[in-house]
C-alpha cells in the first residue's frame, strides 16, 4: 500500500457564532488521497466542503483530529498546496502577470523566469494579451482563469479546487 500524500484522522472543525454559540462545520471526517488521485468532495451548500480545502491549505486549523500532507503533520502554508477560491481573491493593485507569478516570487525564482513562466501560462488561457491589465479591467471569466493559472503556475503536487468554474464561460 502506498503512502498517502494526503491524510486526515478524526478531524472536526467548530466556530463559535457572534453569539458565542458552537457551530460545527466538521465532524468526524477522516479522508486519505493516494499519490495521482482526483477527489471531489460534494455536499450541499454549507456543510464544510470549503472549510475543509481552507484547512488542506493551511488557511485555517481543526479544533480536533490529525492531518497529514506527505507523511508530516500539516501545520500551515506548504508550498507544494495551491488552492484555486471560488471568488477570484486577485490583488486589484497589482497587473495580471504579477498576480499570476506571485507565487514564484513568494519563492524568490528570479524575476526573468517568474516573467517566462507566468507568459507561458497566460497565453494557455488565451490571456497574454492581458498581462499588464489589473483585474478590474477584466471579465469575471478572465479573472477565474487568472486565479487558475496562479494556481498552476508553482506547479502544485496538490490543486485545491473550490467551486472554480463557476465563472469561466463553456468553450
């Protein structure tokens, strides 16, 4: 049997409401993801599905159970995570390729390949035309494909997926 590259043991995650009252998002969830896996995660509308990828991406902890990424206890940002939001969750200041490479540069590629790559993946989204555009002067379409691209740019060994398509028109 293979080392999974994702595990999660008895996990639960509980809010607590302005009005001091617990709300639980996750119970009792435990979940492994082999190496080459494509998992979906379905439920109805607020039962945990997005906090359970916010806590695969370190965005956020359980309030109980284990989590694993790799083997290593999972504590935090972990660079080989990217994780694609259902809103856009661009920097309106900052140009579609600076938002694309941010990643890269977060870890401190150079900025000639960081320009290389981020072109490389614009222009398969049809947006290399758009790179020196801020996100505002963009349709809610091209901004999805956007965050995508940021997203795939670092080339994640895990692709956290929220809602992502939701935007992007059918071609």
């Amino acid at each position: 049997m293979t080392q999974a590259v994702l595990k999660i043991e008895n996990a639960e995650k509980l809010y607590k409401t302005d009005k001091g009252e617990d709300l639980l998002a996750i119970s009792n969830l435990s979940l492994h993801v082999e190496k080459n896996s494509f998992v979906s995660i379905l439920g109805p509308s607020g039962c945990g599905k997005s906090t359970l990828l916010r806590v695969i991406a370190g965005l956020e902890t359980f309030t109980a159970g284990d989590i694993y990424y790799q083997g290593s206890p999972l504590a935090g940002y972990q660079p080989g995570i990217s994780m694609v939001f259902q809103d856009y969750s661009l920097f309106p200041w900052r140009t579609v390729l600076d938002n694309v490479t941010m990643s890269l540069e977060f870890a401190r590629s150079p900025r000639r390949k960081r320009l290389e790559e981020g072109m490389r993946f614009l222009k398969l989204v049809g947006l290399e035309q758009f790179s020196n555009a801020y996100p505002h002067e963009l349709s809610g379409g091209m901004r999805q494909r956007v965050a995508m691209v940021r997203s795939l740019v670092n080339d994640p060994q895990l692709l956290l997926m929220d809602e992502p398509f939701g935007a992007i028109d059918a071609h």
